[in-house]
C-alpha cells in the first residue's frame, strides 16, 4: 500500500478514534460514569473527564495524585472501602464498593439518608502478570446519587402511605367509622375492618353476603333501609339513613350511613359507595342530654338559678332566668341598657363598668348585686360570667344567674350578729375559739382572742404561738390541765394566768375549755376572758385592805395616846380636888369629937369630884365616835401661815429659816381643815427634823396649775432621802427615823388622795427634799 493510502488511513482511523473517543465521553457525561485505570506498580490514577466531574475536579487537574483521592473518600467510608479493595485483590474477585466521596466545594452525595451525601459505584477490572500479581486495576466509576435519592423518595412514599392507611384505619376506628364498597354488577360488598367491627363480625370472614347483611337489620328498620337504598338508585341523591343493627351476640347498635351511587357515561349505576358510622353512643349521649336539660331546668327553677349566653349573633336567657328578673321571655332578651336598667341604682355605674370590662377583656365576673324588679320589688342575685375561648378565638360568654336574696338576708343577719358579739368580747374583753389540741388544728378565733394574746387578726397565727406567749412561770401549769383534760375527755377551767404580749405587756387571763364530746379528742370550743383589770382591783382592794388595818391598827395607839393624855390632863384636877376632900373628910372625923357636918360636906366634894372625872371620860369618848369628815372651804395660804406660826419654837430652836412664796388672790379649797392642817404639820415637822443638827432653810410654796388645781411644796435643805427609798417612804410603818411610827407620811398621803388630790416625794441626795400636794381649787379670785 502506498504511503499516501497509509497515511490516509491512518488519518481516518484517528479521525474515527476522536470521534469515538468524544461519544464515549459524551456517553460518559449522559449516564454519569466514568473510567479510571490504576497502575499499582506506580500507583498513578489515570481519571476519565466525566470522573474528574463525578468527583468535582476539573480535567485539567490531571494526572491525578492517589493520595488526593484517597482524601476524597468520605471519611467514614474509607477504612471500609479500602479494606474491602484489599480483601477482592487478596482472593482475586473483582472489587467493587459504595461509598461516599466529599467534593472539594465540601459536597457530599448521600444515598441511604437525606443529607446530601455522595455515593459511587466501582466495578474493577484488574491486570494480572505472568507470575499472577496484579499489577493495573481498570474500572468505572458511576455517580448513583439521583439514583439513591429516587430510591429513597420511593421507600419514603411507601412508609408514608403505609402511615396514611394506618392513620385512616385508626381514625377510623376511633371515630367508629367505617367504609364500603357496593358493586352493583356483581352484587358484591367489600368492608373496611372498622365496618366488620361496627357489625360484631371477624375482618377474617371474608367477603359478606348481602343476605346476611339483611338480616342483621332490626326487623323495625329493614323496610326503611331498603326504601332508602331504592330512592338513592333511582336518583342523584346520595342514601342518609339511621337504623339499627343486630350483632351476632344479640346486642343492638344505631348505625349512620351515606351512600353514594357511581354511574357509567350512560347513566346506569355500577357501584355504591360509602359509610358506616357507629351512633349508639351518641344516640344515648343525646337522649342523656335531653333527659339532662330536663333536670337542669328543673334543677334550675328549684334553686332560683337561671343560665344565659352572650355573643355577636345575640342573646339567650333560659325560662328561670326571666322569672328571676321578672320578665316576659314572650319580649325576649333584654339589651344591655335595658339590663342595666334594672339595676339598684347604687350598682348600676359598677355593674356597667363590670360590663365594659368583660367586653373589652374578654374576662368573666363572679358578683353580688341588687335588681329592682318592674313590680318594685327588691332582689339579690349573683351573676357569674365564663368566658368561651375555642382554639385561642373569643366566641362570646356564658354565664348563670342565681337568686340568692334569702341568703343575702340571712348572711347581713348573720354579719350583723357577728359584728355585736364581736363588740360585745370586744367590750368585755372576752375571746372565742374552736380548736383540737390533739391534732393542733384551729377551727375559729375570734378577734378579740388575737388581741389578748398580743397578735394581729389579720395575721394567719399556728396554735403553737398562742401556746409561747404564755408566762413562763405559769406554761408547765396550763399545758399539764389542758393534757389532762384532753386524755379524760372532760372540760377544763383555767382561772388565772399569764400571757406576755410581743410589747412585753403582761395580762392576767382566764380559759374555759368545753370539749365537744361529738367530735374527736382534743376538739374544745372555749373562751380566753381577759381578767387583768379584775386581778388589780384584787390587789388594791389587798393593799386597801392592808392599809385600812394599818390605820386601824395607828387610829388605835393614837387613839390611846389622845385618850390618855386628854384624861390625863382633864382628870387630873377631880382627882386631886375628891384626893383633898377624902382628905379632910378623914380629917374631920379622926378628931375628938368628929365633925360630921364637914366630913358629910367633903364626902359629898369627895363624890362630886369623882362624878366630874366619869363626865370628862364621857366627854373625851364621845370626841372618837364614828362620823362623815366636814368638808368647808379652807383658805389653804392662811392654814399655811397658821401651821408655820404654830410651830415657830420648832423653828427657832433648829435654826430654821422659813421661806413663804404662796401665790395672791387664791380662793379656797373644799376640805377638811383640821385634816389639811395635818398633813402640813406632818410635811413641815418632817423637813425641821432633816435639818435639826446644822439648821437650813424651809421653803413653802403655793402655785395654781393649768389643770384645775392648786399645788403645794415643802422644801428643805436636809441630807435629802436615798434614792431606792423614795417609793418606800409613804407605806405604812416604813420610817427612817429611829423614834418615828412609820404612820405619818401614809396618812397624810391618804388624806391628801381623799381629797381627790396627790402627793409624792422628790430627793437631791446632800441638798434636800421636797414633798408636793396637789388639791382641786375652786378657781382664782377675779382679776
């Protein structure tokens, strides 16, 4: 052949071998495979376009490194692959794997899962030497990631319907309804399970023979059924019809059915389709409802409670609710307005304001208030307003409205007796309460219990605290008397002790525990009396009492000493005078010749003496007879004058200077004088006897207050009395003179108190003290 015709050929074969070569790799392209050849002497990859493409490279990246490819593998995949690749080459198979590469953009292809994950298949075609090493591994390379993904969207459609057919069958189920299918050529029915179940059969019985679907139609119904299914044939209106079925086991079931008729282009029906619900329960659940409307109605009319409901389509008010506020349900419901204009008066403007609020809130209301009927008369109801919200929408309200007038009455009654008993424990200061001891429950507490124990009422208080307020000293004793009487079942009367308020206050209490002896142990109603003013009357009363024995007791010796001293003094002279006449009577008869006429004359003095001694003792006596103090008005600066000038050898004697600072124009006082000239002798002879051994000055004041009264001072510059005896000096008996009663200071104060006044003592140790006493004053002279 010529060299031209070789070259020729040659040329053509070329062009051909291109040409081949670009419709495989177009080839390639189009069905996503590519070839690659791995000589694993060199370990050098030689990639198809189409593979540079698969694994998102670029042709002119070639030759390719195995270890960047190698990095390609997605990693999870890799140990796999290669081991896989490693176990074909040992045992001469061809290798082939799936797995997944991850492109340089950090695409991932995926196949088994719905990330975007990159799959390819490798057939393997290996080259083997003479010695059957393997030394060249060829293959393709395909892209299967469209595939895998179809796949996938396949399975998931698959499982979707499957959940979709078993979502029906359990709605199905659920909503006890269930579907057929009637084929009218072949007079054949097919059931869904829920239509089996519906009818009391086994799904497994297979097909269902019409007749036997017949007969298990109530006699009652069966007529009626078939008329309905004939109507439904014969025109375009689809079967709706309720009737009863009887299960095999004899119980009966009500069944709602629709039915659909299906035509050919003729118009003649070949099939009927439809379903079949279960409304038995429903069926009874009505029937429930009604007999339920009944008895509410009644109920309602039986308890004055009337119901109602509000939205934008209008009003319903029941029959109750029209009687309750007096109106004709003939002239239906009354607007808002016209509501309102039933209203007391002094509720209208807050029952309005409740209104707007419930409309623009969309909040619902529990209240009292009062209506005024168009007959005039005067109603309390209560009105309950709920609020209808249906997955998040407002739809209107519902309420109910009760007459409760009776119990409004009983309950201002019942206020009204709570408020005066409340009062009266208040005025009385006497607690109620309800509690069980045992199990430390508090069934009632009144407010003046709390008060007595120290505590706030409003303050939510454990039976314990009450049981820690109680004296410490006295605790032992009131626990022991309420556990004992707990455990005998039996009252208990705790008549006096302590409790300490948080203040620190302490009253004198008393409790009076009854046990109900219906209840369970430990359960006594009683009442805490507060008995703290009783107890310090007792003990003034014990100090009156104490104080009018001692007074007694120095009325006595003063008494005798008077006594004494005033017969002393007066008898003296009788007895002296009947001495000297006894004497001469004796005289005159020792003589001679006895004189009787002298003797009989100084026997007859001797007997008029003695007679003049029993009328002064008469006399004396009747100075301490029992009588009521004579109150007159008393000049109390003029008695001052007079007491000072009285004991002006006193004064001069101690070396006394005595100072009078008494106020003008002071009008008298209502008291006893002599009494009043007592106490200030008993002040004045007191503040001499402190100064006697060095002398001093005795100040006297007068001074009217702005209170109604007139104020006396005695002042002295003695040594002053010690300061933890100021208190003492007025008790009875108590002196800190060594020749002195301890009565002085106690009378006085009690004659200065009987005189509505009041006396006390103040000291500067070293530089004297001062006695002041107040009485009330008649006023002051005009100025």
């Amino acid at each position: 052949m010529a060299n031209e015709d070789v070259e020729k050929t040659l040329a053509e074969l070329s062009r051909d071998l291109q040409e081949s070569k670009a419709r495989l790799e177009e080839a390639q392209q189009v069905a996503h495979v590519g070839h690659w050849e791995w000589d694993l002497e060199t370990d050098v990859v030689v990639w198809s376009d189409e593979t540079y493409r698969i694994f998102g490279l670029s042709p002119q990246e070639r030759p390719m490194d195995l270890a960047t490819v190698r990095s390609m593998v997605h990693p999870e995949d890799r140990e796999r692959l290669y081991q896989r690749v490693d176990q074909d080459l040992v045992a001469g198979a061809r290798p082939e794997a799936e797995f997944r590469i991850v492109r340089p953009s950090g695409e991932v292809r995926t196949v088994s899962s719905l990330t975007s994950e990159r799959w390819s298949s490798l057939p393997g075609d290996t080259k083997r030497d003479a010695s059957g090493r393997p030394y060249k591994l060829f293959g393709t390379i395909q892209d299967i990631t469209d595939r895998k993904r179809t796949e996938e969207a396949f399975q998931e459609i698959s499982r979707k319907l499957q959940e979709s057919n078993a979502r029906l069958e359990e709605a199905q189920r659920i909503a006890n309804v269930g579907h057929y299918s009637w084929n009218l050529v072949e007079n054949r029915v097919i059931w869904s399970d829920e239509v089996y179940r519906i009818y009391g059969l086994d799904s497994q019985q297979g097909p269902i023979d019409l007749a036997k679907v017949s007969e298990m139609i109530h006699p009652e119904d069966r007529e009626l059924v078939f008329r309905a299914a004939e109507e439904a044939l014969q025109s375009k209106v689809p079967a709706d019809i309720e009737h009863r079925v009887v299960r095999p086991d004899g119980e009966v079931r009500t069944i709602h059915s629709v039915g659909t008729v299906k035509r050919d282009t003729s118009g003649r029906p070949y099939e009927m389709f439809g379903t079949a619900q279960d409304i038995t329960e429903r069926k009874r659940s009505e029937k429930a409802l009604k007999q339920s409307q009944f008895y509410l109605s009644e109920g309602q009319r039986l308890a004055h409670m009337g119901s109602w409901a509000f939205n934008d389509s209008g009003h319903y008010w029941s029959d109750e609710l029209y009687k309750i506020y007096g109106l004709d349900p003939q002239n239906g419901a009354p607007t808002i307005e016209q509501y309102l204009a039933l209203i007391h008066p002094q509720d209208r403007a807050s029952m309005a304001e409740t209104i707007k609020r419930m409309q623009e809130e969309h909040c619902g209301f529990d209240q009292i208030e009062r209506i005024v009927r168009p007959d005039g008369q005067l109603r309390y109801i209560r009105a309950v307003a709920v609020p209808v919200i249906e997955q998040g929408v407002f739809k209107g309200f519902i309420g109910t409205t009760m007459d409760v007038t009776e119990q409004e009455l009983l309950t201002q009654e019942l206020r009204r007796e709570q408020g005066y008993l409340g009062e009266a424990q208040s005025l009385a200061h006497i607690g109620s309460w309800a509690t069980n001891f045992y199990t430390k429950q508090i069934f009632h507490i009144s407010d003046e219990t709390f008060r007595l124990h120290g505590f706030d009422p409003k303050d939510p208080t454990p039976l314990e605290r009450f049981f820690d307020t109680i004296h410490p000293e006295d605790a032992a004793a009131v626990t022991a008397a309420i556990d004992e009487a707990i455990h005998s079942r039996a009252d208990f009367d705790i008549r006096e002790y302590r409790v300490c308020h948080p203040d620190g206050t302490i009253r004198f209490v008393r409790a009076i525990g009854h046990h109900n002896r219906s209840g369970e142990m430990g359960y006594y109603v009683g009442i805490t009396v507060d008995i703290t003013e009783r107890k310090k009357a007792e003990q003034e009363r014990e100090k009156l009492r104490q104080l009018e024995a001692d007074l007694a007791h120095i009325n006595r010796v003063n008494t005798m000493g008077e006594l004494a001293a005033a017969l002393a003094h007066e008898i003296k002279q009788p007895i002296a005078a009947a001495v000297a006449n006894a004497g001469a009577c004796l005289g005159f008869l020792a003589g001679e010749r006895p004189d009787i006429l002298e003797a009989r004359e100084a026997a007859s003095g001797t007997i008029g003496s003695a007679r003049r001694a029993a009328e002064i003792i008469d006399h004396v006596r009747s100075l301490f007879k029992k009588s009521f103090p004579q109150r007159e008005p008393v000049e109390v600066n003029e008695l001052i004058r007079e007491v000072a000038l009285l004991l002006h050898n006193d004064i001069r004697r101690n070396s006394v200077t005595v100072h009078l600072e008494l106020a003008e124009n002071l009008q008298g006082v209502a008291g006893d004088r002599v009494q009043l000239e007592q106490v200030l002798m008993n002040l004045m002879l007191n503040a001499i006897e402190a100064m006697r051994d060095a002398g001093g000055d005795l100040t006297i004041t007068s001074q009217p207050t702005d209170d109604g009264h007139l104020v006396v001072s005695v002042s002295d510059t003695g040594l002053g009395v010690p300061a933890n005896k100021i208190d003492q000096i007025f008790d009875t008996f108590f002196t800190t003179k060594p020749q002195g009663t301890g009565m002085g200071l106690a009378i006085s104060r009690s004659i200065v108190e009987s005189h509505g006044g009041r006396l006390w003592a103040t000291s500067d140790s070293g530089r004297g003290a001062t006695f002041r006493f107040t009485l009330p004053y008649e006023g002051l002279m005009g100025t």
